[in-house]
C-alpha cells in the first residue's frame, strides 16, 4: 500500500473525550513515526478553528493541513483553499424560530462563536442573536459555516421547519440532541477531496 495521507479527527481519536483530555504518548510517537516516512497528516473535524486553540498546544504538533467546521473551512500552507457557506438571511430567518421555540443555536464563525441560550454543554458568550423586533444581529459580516442546533432528534416536525426555512442547508448529528447545520454542498469528504486536489494525491 501506497499511503501518502492520513486524515484523523480529533475528539476520540487524537485526543481523549473527557473532561481534561490528553494525548497519549503512543499517539505522539505514531505522528512522528507516520511523518518520517513522508505521509501528510491532516486534520479532519467538526470544529471551527476558534475551538481547536486548546488540542493545538495539547498536541504541539504541525499537521500538513486542516479541514474544519465538517469540511467547509479548509487550509494548508497558510491559504484557505476551501469555504462553503449558509445563506446569512435564511440563518436570521431560522433563529426567528429559535427562538419561539427556545432551542439553543450557536453561530460559528473560524474566530468567534455566538450563542442564543445558556447551555450544558456549549459555553460561547450568550448574544442576542435576533433582537426583539426580529431584525438585528450581533454579529459581523462574516461567512457562517455552520450553525449548531440543540434538537432532540424525535423532534422532527421543527427539524422540518428549520429546513423549510434553511434551504440550502442539511443536518449532520453527533448526539442525539445535537447536529451541526451545514451547506448542501457541505461534509468532511468534500474537505477531504479538496486537500486531496490540492496536493495531487489520489483517493485511492
């Protein structure tokens, strides 16, 4: 076999799932052991860039490339060579109904995260993403990536509503209470084809 890239994820597989996550030893010398014999190592995640800060001085490690945000945020060699992203005024249109109902939704942009309700598991500052008269927004003019809904996955009536409004948007979950809101044309393997094109590396 031919192997010239690896691509890992990070939570459950570089580093552990608990609460002080740690990277093995095993691990580290497996990185090194892959770099001597000249496969690129990527990273492949869910994450935004503004949530790796932390496993990036866990690992100390230089990876060949990242694709983030599940694919739409990608860059190797200090450029973006991938982004694909919602549509800004479906997103304002479905924390309308975000808040109705009182679902918990995160906004994440690669520097800043933006969240409608305290929540358990997220701790981005609280914003008032819509305010009341259903118009404004905290946020810059940045490109959103990806928005995470907090939705029992037995609520499928409002996932219909949400996608009503999100048209070019389709879900990804990761628990049963939460997915990750991405483009149509979104998902790590299509971060992963882009690293692949970038670097001429076939995906045999």
């Amino acid at each position: 076999m031919n192997i010239q890239a690896i691509f890992f994820d990070i939570d459950g597989t570089l580093q552990t799932t608990d609460l002080n996550p740690t990277v093995p030893d095993s691990t580290r010398l497996a990185l090194k052991k892959l770099r001597e014999k000249g496969i690129k190592l990527f990273i492949a995640t869910g994450r935004p860039i503004s949530l790796t800060t932390d496993f990036q001085k866990l690992i100390d490690f230089e990876f060949d490339g990242w694709v983030t945000t599940n694919g739409q945020y990608c860059f190797t060699e200090g450029k973006v060579i991938r982004e694909s992203t919602l549509d800004t005024d479906e997103i304002l249109e479905m924390f309308k109904l975000l808040k109705q109902k009182k679902i918990v939704g995160v906004i994440q942009h690669q520097s800043k995260g933006y969240q409608n309700y305290t929540d358990d598991f997220f701790n981005f500052p609280i914003e008032t993403i819509i305010d009341d008269n259903n118009q404004g927004h905290v946020f810059d003019d940045s490109p959103i990536c990806q928005v995470m809904v907090k939705l029992d996955e037995k609520e499928v009536e409002t996932e219909k509503e949400i996608f009503k409004i999100v048209k070019n948007g389709k879900a990804t979950r990761w628990t049963h209470i939460y997915f990750d809101l991405i483009p149509l044309d979104g998902g790590k393997n299509r971060g992963i084809d882009a690293m692949l094109d970038y670097y001429h590396i076939p995906l045999e």
